[in-house]
C-alpha cells in the first residue's frame, strides 16, 4: 500500500479551529511533530492499516472524539454495547452528537473503526488520541470558511506526551499532532508503520 509522508510548516495551521482547513476542531498546548499521511482512500484501504500502526506505537486504550449524526446516533449506541465499548457525549443537539468513545483492545477497534471511517469520508470530525483522554466541548471563535463564527467546538489538548490523530477531508489522509520522539524524523514515522506500507517523503512548502 502506497502513502505519502509530509510534515505540515506551521503556516498550515492554527490553534484556532479552521472550517474547511487544518485542523477543524481547537487546539491547546504545542505539537513538536505535525505531519500528514495521505494518497489513500479510507473505505478502501487494507482494514489492517490502522490497526496495525495504533498497535506498533502502544495506542491503547484509544480514545475517539466524533461527530455522530443524529440518523446514526441509535445504531452507534447498539453498535458499542454489543461490543462491550464505553461512550460518553460531550454535546448534543437534535441534528449532532459529539461522543468520546474509549477503545481498549484490537478487538474492540475492529469492530467499532469501520464507522468512524463512515463518519470521517462524511467529513464529519473524528479525531483520536492515544492512551489519554483529552477532549472537550467548548464555545470557541473559528477561521476559514466560518471565520469569526463563535460556536461549540471540539477542543483538543495537547499534552507533553500526547499523539493525537485527526481523519482528513473525504478520507484521503490521516494528519497526526504528536510530542512522541516516536514522529520526530520521517525515518521514525517509517518505522511505526504496518510492513505493507511502502511509504514516500513529501516536502510542503
């Protein structure tokens, strides 16, 4: 399977949430690595992708911050308790629920994963942190396409040792905000990645 590896300059960014940019949810604290994984289509990819790489870098427990569609909210629900997973909601309306869900084992990714890469091509915000729950709703003041707009926002902190993983737009990436020496070189990242990837370094001006 064939990826691109591409640290993002800082210009590409902000702690501001940014509709339609990266990253579409707020930040607290400083990533020393921030990169993107990309070329690839989620719904298409080896199902053993992710899996493998959230089991090379000792992931677990995983925990997922999603946006739930109102139409999917009661077969999500069924989805975790049938497989033993634990959610909480951190917002919701009558069209969006944002839910942390926490993954402890392969097992439980397997079953549950396949719809948050539903959720994540639907380009509706599932971003995930490994061994730490770090997330949040709160009212915050976004930029890009909704810029000025003030509304409830997924926060993400950013702690010392954190590495937080964000599904990009329509599924064609997968951006990674990290203070793991685990991402510091492109050579490292290479190295946490699943034997079948056969990876190449992308520069972004």
């Amino acid at each position: 399977m064939d990826v691109g590896i591409a640290y993002l300059p800082k210009h590409y960014f902000s702690n501001k949430p940014d509709a339609g940019g990266h990253f579409p949810f707020a930040i607290e604290g400083t990533a020393s690595y921030v990169f993107d994984i990309h070329d690839f289509y989620l719904p298409e990819c080896d199902e053993n992708f992710v899996l493998l790489w959230m089991k090379n870098i000792k992931a677990y427990p995983i925990y997922f911050c999603s946006e739930i569609l109102s139409s999917w909210k009661e077969e999500y629900e069924k989805d975790c308790e049938e497989a033993n997973v634990y959610y909480k909601y951190l917002f919701q309306s009558p069209q969006l629920t944002v839910a942390v869900t926490e993954i402890q084992n392969e097992k439980q990714f397997q079953e549950i994963f396949p719809w948050f890469i539903t959720m994540g091509t639907s380009n509706e915000i599932v971003v995930w942190s490994a061994n730490k729950d770090v997330f949040s709703v709160e009212q915050r003041e976004w930029t890009g396409n909704w810029d000025g707009k003030i509304t409830e926002t997924i926060v993400v902190k950013v702690e010392p040792d954190a590495s937080i993983f964000w599904i990009g737009y329509d599924g064609t990436s997968i951006a990674v905000l990290s203070n793991n020496p685990q991402f510091s070189t492109y050579e490292n990242i290479c190295g946490t990645l699943p034997d079948f990837i056969n990876p190449t370094q992308w520069e972004l001006e």
